[in-house]
C-alpha cells in the first residue's frame, strides 16, 4: 500500500518546464535562475531542475543549499532572502551570489569574504512598489557609492521582485525603471553593472505577451517551472505542464450524515463560528489529512462532483454526493494543490513523498 497521506512529485514534468522555462529565457539572452525552494530542500527537485539544463539554483535558505552541495548538486547558488548579517561567513561559505539591500549586511559580507580571501558577489535589490525588499530608487544613489566602498564585496548588477507583498504587478513600465536607474548609476559611478535581474514568475508574463524590456538580462523563476502556473497574473503558462505536485489522503469513514449538526453550536476547533445550509443527508467522506499537514485552502479535489466543506488538525471533509464513481473506505482521494497548499505540503513533516519519473 502507497504510504498516504503523500505528495506525488513528478520529477519529470518538472524537469520539461525547465528546459522550456530555459528556452524561452535564452531567447532573449535572458539567464535563468531556477528557484528551488517550493520544493523545502528536496534534493530531487533540484536534480529535476538540473536536468532540464539549469545551471543556476536559487533558494532562500542557506540550509537547504548546504544539503544540495552536500548532495553533490552542482551549480551557481543564489541565495534569495536577505541575508542576516550574523550568518555572513555561512552566506559567502554557501551560496555564490546574494541579494542584498543593508549596508550593515554588505559590511559583514565583505569582512566574512575578506576572511576567507575572495570576493562574495551581490545583487543589488529595489523596490519599485511591492514594498518588500529593497532600496527604494530616491535613496539608491547614496546606497551605491556606500557599497562599493566595500572591500570584499563585488556589486554585479540590480534586482527586483514584484508580485509578493504588495501583489505589484510587472509591467514594461515598472521593469524599465529598473534599466533606467542602471544605466543612470553606471553613468554616475563609471562602473558596469552587468546583471539586471528583473523578477521572478510573475515577470514571465512580460515574456509570453512580447513585452519584456531590452536590457533585462536574468530571471528568478520557481512557482512557473514547479507548477506551470503565474498566480500573480492568474494564469497558467501556455505550454506548460500543470499539477506537477499533487496530495493523496485515504478515505477512513464515509457515510450518509445530515448536513446540518445537532446541538448547541459554540466555535470550531480553530475558533470559527461555521454555519451551514440544510441540504438534506448527504455522501459525507472523511479523509486521513487535516490542517496540520496541508493548507486546505490550497488542495482542490481531483474527483469531478466532490467538495471540501471542512477540516480540523487531521480530518478533511468531503461532500462526494455529486461524484459518479462508487466509492469506499480505504480509497485514495487525489488534489491539485495552488502554490501555498504546495509550500505547505512540501514543508510539511507528515507527508510521505512519493516521486514520479
Ligand atoms: C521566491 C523568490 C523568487 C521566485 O519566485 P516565484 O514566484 O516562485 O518564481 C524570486 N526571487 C526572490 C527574491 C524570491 O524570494
């Protein structure tokens, strides 16, 4: 028996929307990071990724890509989330390229670089409106002619991101501002900046519709590549695989129960007060998963007709009265899962994981 509850991880549909993510990114002499870590540190995952001829792994978290060297997964590492200044020796140990937007935590940076005789190479962020991380463009003149002051510290372009916080989207405006301010500091500093780093997901949007500003040369794309998806934009990326990481749960008890509850009704296990609508009995399906191994609101059944109408810790309820297929106790129930419920899944310890080639 298939050990459930379970993530099903299609490796290879995963490594196809590499190699095409890839490809259309090279087309434009755009350079791909994949980002990995949708996938909380599998290391097959990121062999899937590598297999699709990326070479650049990105991730937030220096823990996982210690694992992935340790691995043996060969390839550039970015790490994503700002740095703490404290992990500094870690950062230059671990990853090849940070991103970066505190002078405090350059500073660090080069000292650990320093330390250990290199050059740690960053990438410079600005927020152009999310409002999560960044310099904002008013203050990154100054931030610039601070940090390039830093002995140890290689400066090798800008970067933003978008789509996160704030749900900004990318737009051919927002994006060129970045090129702009390039080209305004290169002028200022008389030094290049080679990288532009224009997004993540959401900016692959630009690409599909022909939009993507000259002068961007690299992007950061995970939620694309694992899911085939943009939630940013609410699409789904033509020509991509979907539903790459799926959940099964069993069925451990199914039975025709009223859809209203008899008693008095105080707060739900998660201090909610439910309400109901009297639909009669109904084919009622509880399934061995619950919110503490999955975001429910981000699983939507596979089966035509079946409804999620709750969950505690451990139960899921289903509605399958409208399903067409005869169902019984102990069957496998299948869910598409959005990019939160994915996060949660893959992050979650109670989930066996089961690999598709
Ligand atoms: C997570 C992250 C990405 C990748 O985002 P997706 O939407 O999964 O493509 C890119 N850049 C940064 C800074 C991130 O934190």
């Amino acid at each position: 028996m298939k050990n459930l509850p379970c993530t099903n991880i299609n490796l290879t549909r995963i490594t196809e929307n590499s190699r095409q993510m890839k490809a259309k990114c090279s087309s434009l002499g755009i350079e791909l990071t994949g980002v990995v870590k949708g996938g909380a540190g599998d290391i097959r995952i990121a062999e899937a990724f590598l297999a699709g001829g990326i070479k650049k792994l990105g991730d937030s978290r220096l823990k996982n890509i210690r694992a992935f060297k340790k691995a043996g997964l060969e390839a550039e590492y970015l790490l994503l989330r700002l740095p703490h200044p404290g992990l500094a020796d870690e950062v230059v140990e671990l990853a090849d390229v940070s991103l970066n937007s505190e002078l405090t935590t350059l500073q660090a940076l080069g000292e650990a670089a320093r330390a250990r005789n290199r050059h740690h190479k960053s990438i410079i962020m600005i927020d152009l409106g999310d409002l999560r991380e960044g310099v904002l463009p008013a203050e990154i003149s100054d931030f610039m002619n601070s940090a390039r002051q830093i002995s140890g510290i290689e400066i090798i372009g800008l970067g933003t991101n978008v789509g996160c916080y704030g749900g900004v989207l990318p737009t051919p405006e927002n994006t060129r501002e970045l090129i702009e301010l390039k080209e305004q500091l290169e002028a200022d500093l008389s030094a290049e900046l080679e990288v532009i780093s224009g997004g993540n997901t959401a900016t692959t949007n630009l690409l599909d519709q022909g939009k993507m500003p000259a002068g961007v040369n690299h992007l950061r794309v995970g939620e694309g590549i694992l899911q085939g998806t943009d939630i940013t934009n609410q699409r789904e990326i033509p020509g991509f695989n979907q539903h790459n990481i799926t959940l099964s749960a069993a069925i451990i008890e199914l039975k025709r129960k009223p859809s209203v509850p008899r008693g008095t009704l105080g707060y739900d296990a998660f201090g909610q007060k439910p309400s109901f609508v009297d639909k009669g009995k109904r084919l009622r399906a509880i399934l061995a998963v619950g919110r503490q191994d999955v975001r429910i609101d981000g699983l939507k059944p596979c089966l035509a007709g079946a409804e999620i109408i709750g969950a505690s810790s451990d139960h899921l309820l289903l509605d399958v009265t409208e399903t067409d297929v005869d169902l019984t106790v102990g069957d496998t129930l299948d869910f598409e899962l959005d990019y939160g419920g994915m996060l949660s899944a893959l992050t979650s310890p109670y989930l066996a994981r089961n690999y598709l080639e």
